[in-house]
C-alpha cells in the first residue's frame, strides 16, 4: 500500500446519533451523507458507491444490523438496503471497528503488519482481529448462522469478561459493573467512556479523568479499575492470539495514553509471555477520529472494485 | 475425513513427568517410546515417524520448546532433535493442546467443524483455535520473532486473566491467584486442577470436588470460583471468536462435567452476545485420555508424508 491510497476528505457533515428509534438514526445519516455531498458540491447521481459504518453485531455481506446494545432499537435493521433505497448509490455496510482496522492496516499504524489486532476505547470498547493478513473468516473465525444466514461479524472485543466476583458467597455479578450487552464484567463494563461518566455521575469521561488528576479518590478508583480492565484484555489478547501489533485508537486512548496505552504495555510486559510479548508492539492509532471515514471510503471502494479480499 | 482417519493405539507406556530438569524428562521420553515399541514387536529401525505433544510455547517447525511453566528448566530445548538422534526416526513436536484440536477436528469432537476452539481444563487450562480450517497463523494469528526464529505457537487460552482487584486502594494482584506464568488472575490459576489442590492443600482436584460435594465451605468456594473463571473464558472466547464448536476435554472436564461444561453453557446462554451464543455448541472432548497421542500421530502421520496442510 502506498500513501496516495489514503483518501482525501474533501466535505463532512457531523450529527448527533438520534435516540428515538432506527428510523431516526437511518433519516440523519441520509441528511447527513446529502449535506456532505451539497457542501462538496457534488451530485449525487455520480457517488459510485458509498461505506457506512456501524456498532455490530452486523453481517457485513447482506448489510443487515442484528443486534447493538448502544442504538436505541436497532435491531435486525437491513441498514445497507435502506441506506442505498434513498442514497440511490450502492451501500457498503460493516461495523465502525471493523472499517477502522481496514484503515489502520492498510494506511495507518498497522501499516504492514499481517497479524494485529486493533482496539479502541472510546464511547464503548471494541476491535477487531486481523489475521495473515485478512479478517478471516470475517472478521474472525466466526460463522454464525442466525435466522438461515451467515452473520460473521461478530468480534465484540470489549465483551470479553474480565473481572469475577472473588468472594464465592456472594452472587456472581456482585459489585461488578453491568454492561449495556446486558453481561457483567466485560471490559467495555469498566474502560468504556461512557460507563465511567456513568459510574462517576460526570457528563464524560473526561472528566473522571480531570477529577484523578486533581486527586479525587472516587474517581481515580474508576480510572485505577478501568486500567486493570485494559491491562488484562492487553495481557489475553497477547497471551491467545499473538499478534504483531495492537493498534489502539478511539478518543479515550488519543486523550489518555497514559490510562489505556501505558497499561497496557506495561502489563503486557510484566504479565504475558515473553514470547509473544517481545513480539508485539502497542502504537497508537494514525488516523485519529477520522479513522471510521477514512476505513469506509477504503472498504466502499474495494468492494465496489470487486476487490477487497484483503477484508471480505 | 472418515472412521479409518482415527489410529489404533497398539501398545502403550506410561510413566510419571520426572521433575529433575529436561535431561531426565528425555530420557524418560526416549526410554517410554523403546517400552511401547517393545511391547507391540515393532523394531525401531522400522518407525518412519514419531510424534512428540508438548506443553508450550514451542515453535513446531524448528522443534524448539521455548518455554513451558510447568516443566521443570524445559526453556530453550531442542526437543525435537534430541529426540530423534536417540530415537532413529524422524520427530514432529507440538503443543498438546494443539495436538489435541487436530484430533478432535479430525476424528472427535469437532469433525466437519471449520471453526472451533478446543479447551483443555486438566492440570492446566490451555486450548488452541482453529479457524477456517487451520490453525492459521499456526496456532493462531502469532509470527513471533524470538532469538530470530519463527516461533508461532503462542495461543495460551490458559492464560487469559479473567479477574481484577475491584477495589483500587488494595494492589492490582491482591488477593488474586497467582499463576503458574508468572501472572495473576488467568484462567488457569482459578480453574486448573494443580492450583485447585494447591489451594485446598489437597492432593489433587478430586478431593477438593469431593469436599465441596459434601459441603465443605472452602471446597465449595475454590470450585465456585473455578466455574466463575471457566465461565468468564467461555462468554470471552464466544464474544471475540465466535466459534461454532467449543470443544472441552482433560480430565477435570471428564470427570466434572457439571463444574466445567455446564457453567460455560449457562454462561454463554446467559451473558454472550446472542448471535455467536446461538451458533456456538460446547462438547466434551470424544476422545478422553488418548486425544493428545491420538493427535500426535495424526500430526506426524500428516507431515511425514508431506501434507498436513490442515494444522501447519
């Protein structure tokens, strides 16, 4: 890959997620896509296609959301269907963390790199999984048959559980954060920007962060939870997959690097073994918050080709 | 792959680990291959090939252990080489667990499954991942480089940490069971059949399932928190993998199918990501004690002949 593959953002159009409903969110990403068009002065009937993307789970290949805890009623939402209906443009859908791996690899700070794994603390915490090279079998080893189809997307990197109630006499998801899949003890329960306002009564994560800063103690226990969170799904993701990079991108990671990225290797370094630990290297993400945009227009682009093997 | 895939077991030897260093655990390999051979009449000089299962990390391909915590001083050893000079035959090295998946992907549990994970609870916890077929990257995603050798065999399910001190005054590891790795809070240091006996200061496993049958209280907890640890691996490995089989062997699954099967059932039913909890199916191994030889001649039958392009 070379750098003139990095698309150029010539426009953009920012908005509010709604919270009432799918159709809302489906009306604001077409208001969205038409003022991104009308300010670059660009017709619409000459998009040759266009990427959208979204929390998973999804099935990337029929463009059919199925399940996202964090959009209020999105569920089973044929959203590439939709979305091209009214674009009038061919729709390539997949989940945000996916795209941002496809930008991260081919033009970011996986550049290279056949087997990473990229993460990103934000909002939620997600990734995805890129192995020799591809996300295979997309995104990963997944092929899961749900109503008759193939839904393969399913790499929900922050829901992996790590954190249990130690003390046998109490239930099991005692004291441990609830996480909006409805589980317990999920990364994303701890590091996830928004549980951490959540748990600190704060407006955002900042200003937990801002809060430890000064000293506050109830603050910086959420922050001190958050980072073991992080340092175990670093330590497992090193200890079970191996990969040559972990790419760490999403606002928390851009603003507190010293909360998500040093963790996370220092655990990697103290904890995991020696062996996939000297392998692996934890860089920030290239791309910064465009990083969605830049993964779409990448795989919108391949996929329109008939390429895109390196992700489909 | 059909019935006449699995191999006979003609003759076999068993002895004890030596616990004095990588010298006496050869020689006791060596001395172990003569007694079977002897038994079932079949001179050595007519053996084309041996397969040798392993605990890891190991890199198959050069026949190096790298290292392994729960032998004692294997780090850096070429078993493989070692093995063969005193044998007189060609030797294939790999991971048990790796040995164990091939096995029960080819003849056991898992047949016809493309994408699965096996998981050993015995002594250890340890598994490996298949996907699309493959262990590919063998065992999964890793390349690392060690000492400047390809050395890949990196996939410790074990060794996922699945629990956090939540209370940040007290140091990250308190009150966490220290594993064998060298870390806290794996998969393995809650749920391995060593560390479970260690804990009770039994002599194995069983006493400690026996005790907690009874009722005893300390018993009954080190049990609890072993099925809170399988279930965190299991919700884990279900959200970030999305297998369609997940297959449970060793000997504490065996012989406690409602302390390790059961919980990582519920646990998947009750906490994963609906999608991939609908597609997955948790089995018990098919193949009991014998899946590790099974697996290793499987192994070495394949890359004997060349081929073995499913696992290398």
């Amino acid at each position: 890959m070379i750098d003139e593959d990095r698309p150029t953002i010539s426009s953009r159009d920012e908005r509010a997620t709604p919270r009432d409903g799918p159709d809302a969110i489906i009306a604001a990403i077409v208001a969205s896509a038409r003022g991104a068009l009308s300010r670059a002065n660009v017709p619409a009937a000459t998009v040759v296609a266009a990427g959208c993307s979204s929390p998973g789970p999804l099935d990337h290949k029929t463009g059919i959301v199925l399940e996202t805890p964090n959009l209020v009623g999105f569920r089973e939402i044929h959203l590439a269907d939709r979305l091209a209906e009214r674009l009038g443009t061919k729709v390539f859908i997949d989940r945000d963390t996916c795209m941002a791996a496809i930008a991260e690899g081919m033009v970011g700070a996986a550049r290279g790199a056949k087997d990473f794994v990229y993460v990103t603390v934000s909002t939620g915490v997600g990734g995805s999984i890129v192995s020799g090279g591809r996300m295979e079998p997309y995104p990963h080893i997944g092929r899961s048959s749900f109503a008759g189809r193939d839904a393969s997307s399913c790499s929900e990197i922050g829901h992996f559980p790590v954190a249990l109630q130690l003390d046998a006499s109490r239930p099991a998801n005692d004291d441990l954060p609830m996480c909006g899949c409805g589980s317990y003890g999920c990364v994303e329960a701890f590091a996830a920007g928004s549980k951490m306002a959540e748990m600190y009564g704060a407006k955002d994560a900042g200003e937990v962060y801002a809060a430890s800063a000064r000293g506050e103690e109830r603050a910086t226990a959420i922050v001190t939870r958050a980072e073991r969170a992080l340092a175990n799904l670093a330590v497992g993701l090193v200890n079970v997959l191996n990969p040559s990079v972990i790419v760490v991108g999403g606002s928390i990671a851009e603003h507190q690097p010293a909360h998500v990225l040093e963790p996370m290797r220092r655990a990697i370094s103290e904890r995991a073994f020696k062996v996939p630990a000297l392998a692996v290297r934890v860089e920030p993400a290239a791309l910064g918050a465009d990083v969605g945009m830049l993964g779409a227009v990448l795989e919108a682009r391949e996929r329109a080709a008939g390429k895109g093997a390196w992700f489909l």
